[in-house]
C-alpha cells in the first residue's frame, strides 16, 4: 500500500511494508529524485518483496534505490540496507550503528537470543554492509542529495544509535516519536534493550519540540506509522506518557519483581491502557506487531538495573 503526502515541494510515499502480513506495522518512506528514490529505513529483509512491489507501482525498481536514510539500526528499520547496498544503494547512519552494519554478527548474535527459530520468519536475511556504500551523519549536519535537504538529529532514548531527519515539513522520527498507528492518537513507547533510556528520550524530545517550535517542521512521521499532521499534540502526548511510564517503572520496581513478574504487570497495565482507549483488537495486534511488549519488559527490566539504580547509586 502507498499514501502520497504532497502537501508542500517535494512528494513523499509512506509505503507499507506489510509485516507478518499485518498492514500499517512497519513503514519506510520513498522520495523520489530526478536519478531515482531516496529511503527513510528499509524494513527487515523479510519485507523486500512487498518493498520492490511498492516501487514498481511508482515506476522503479530497488536498483533505482539511490540513497538510504536509516535512523537506526534495529532489524525492522534496517534489515534490508546491506541488500539494497549491494544493489548500489548509499546508506547513511548514525556512527554508533555504523560498525554493527559493516560487521552484524554482533547484532545478530543478540537478536538471536531474544527470537531464536523465530529469526528468519521475521526478519529474513541482514547481510553486512560494504564499507564503501557507508557514511556516517553527524549530529546536526545538513545532508544534500540533489536538491534535497535532511537536517540530522542525534536523538537517543530507544537507542543510543538514533537519528531523526527532518525534511521539508516532516520529522521523521523514528522511534524515538513512539509507535503511533493510523487513524489513533494511542502512542506507545517501544522500550528494547538494552539501550532504552527514559531520561535520554525526554531530552531528545525536548529537542524534537524545540525544532518544531521553530517552525521546522509541521508533521511527524514515526516508522510505525505513518506521517501525522499534528506533531504539536503528539509530542506533548508522549512527553506525558514518558512520564506516566516512568512513575509505573519506580512504582513496580521499587517491590524488585523478577522478570516474569514484571511481564505480568506490565501486560495488565498495557492492556487497561489499551481498553481505556477503546483499541479494537486488530489495532491491538498491529501494535504488538511494531512494539512487542514482552520486549518492553526487558528493556524496563535492564534500564532498572543497569542505568536507573547505578545513577543513583553515584
């Protein structure tokens, strides 16, 4: 599926990559130049298929990928970008993930821990990434491609490799702006390990509000999903549910719950969240689908006893 957003200069396509077969879970964005198309992400490798079926139906092919904007490394942002590399694509990334595209066994190793037989079904194949199809962004750079220009954000919290891009009149934020389906205002924080840092995000969103109150940018476009046209009302959301999920944190942490303990708390709570918001079950599976909550718990659970109790601690 594509959604054609024209509404100033330059078009840009939220396509759909169709994850598992769950429609609005993952996007990456098209833009299309006079020499062929930019990315923002890739998506895994399991979604090239219904990525190169979205670019016929504008007129390209995955050869035509030019340009490659990842705002992090993740597999469902990611997967796909040593692939699309290796078809002559130019992939741009924050300098934390670099090595972990130039050599992914590390990465790899941990993903494997977390979805064991699951990892092919879900992902497909992550190959590494030339070093000569690499560039690194730095934090606050301008990047030109052609005529277009990406303001680079360093914006960690989900991650410490995180950048958003602003283009145009969009921030493209990644996860960093949350995990907010179509036709929604239910925002969800996705909270991996293990770099999930709650007092980095608010710093990180601070910043986000203080470009867009600058006039910056006038919609927001998180990966999951979709670009929004109220980014002033969704920035504020977030910031009060990074808040809310911060006092939950130091409420059930603070009885020192095991792993499975926390699983369960943290279900329940979702869930109440979830009816109080009067989600339907399929939008209910389509977040699951982007954000796991299982993998909600374990990063809250290292975030805990890493990061939160060794700053206190100092």
């Amino acid at each position: 599926m594509l959604i054609k957003d024209s509404s100033i200069e330059k078009t840009v396509y939220t396509v759909d990559l169709n994850f598992q077969g769950i429609p609005g879970a993952i996007a990456c964005y098209v833009i299309p130049h006079k020499h062929g198309v930019i990315l923002i992400e890739t998506g895994p490798g399991s979604t090239i298929p219904e990525l190169s079926k979205s670019l016929d139906e504008l007129g390209f092919s995955l050869k035509d990928i030019t340009h490659v904007l990842l705002t992090h490394i993740h597999l469902d942002h990611a997967g796909a970008a040593g692939f699309l590399a290796n078809q002559g694509a130019h992939i741009y990334v924050h300098k934390v993930g670099a090595p972990h595209l130039i050599n992914p066994e590390k990465l790899l190793s941990s993903a494997t821990r977390i979805y064991g037989d699951m990892m092919d079904q879900l992902w497909g194949e992550f190959l590494p990434v030339p070093e000569e199809h690499l560039s690194i962004l730095e934090d606050g750079e301008v990047l030109e491609i052609e005529d277009l220009q990406f303001a680079i954000l360093d914006t960690p919290g989900h991650a410490t490799h995180h950048n958003a891009y602003i283009f145009n009149n969009i921030c493209f934020s990644g996860d960093v702006g949350g995990v907010r389906l179509q036709n929604t205002q239910f925002i969800r924080l996705p909270m991996p390990p293990p770099e999930f840092v709650i007092e980095d995000w608010r710093k990180s969103l601070a910043r986000l509000k203080k470009e867009f109150d600058q006039g910056k940018f006038q919609k927001i476009a998180p990966t999951h999903f979709g670009i929004f046209d109220d980014p002033g009302w969704h920035l504020h959301r977030l910031n009060l549910i990074l808040d809310e999920t911060e006092n939950w944190i130091v409420n059930v942490m603070a009885k020192d719950p095991t792993v499975k303990e926390l699983k369960e708390e943290f279900l329940d709570w979702i869930a109440i969240s979830a009816q109080d918001a009067g989600m339907q079950r399929e939008i209910l599976d389509a977040y699951e689908a982007a954000n796991p909550s299982w993998m909600s718990v374990s990063g809250i659970y290292r975030y805990w006893h890493k990061v939160r109790n060794i700053n206190q601690n100092d």
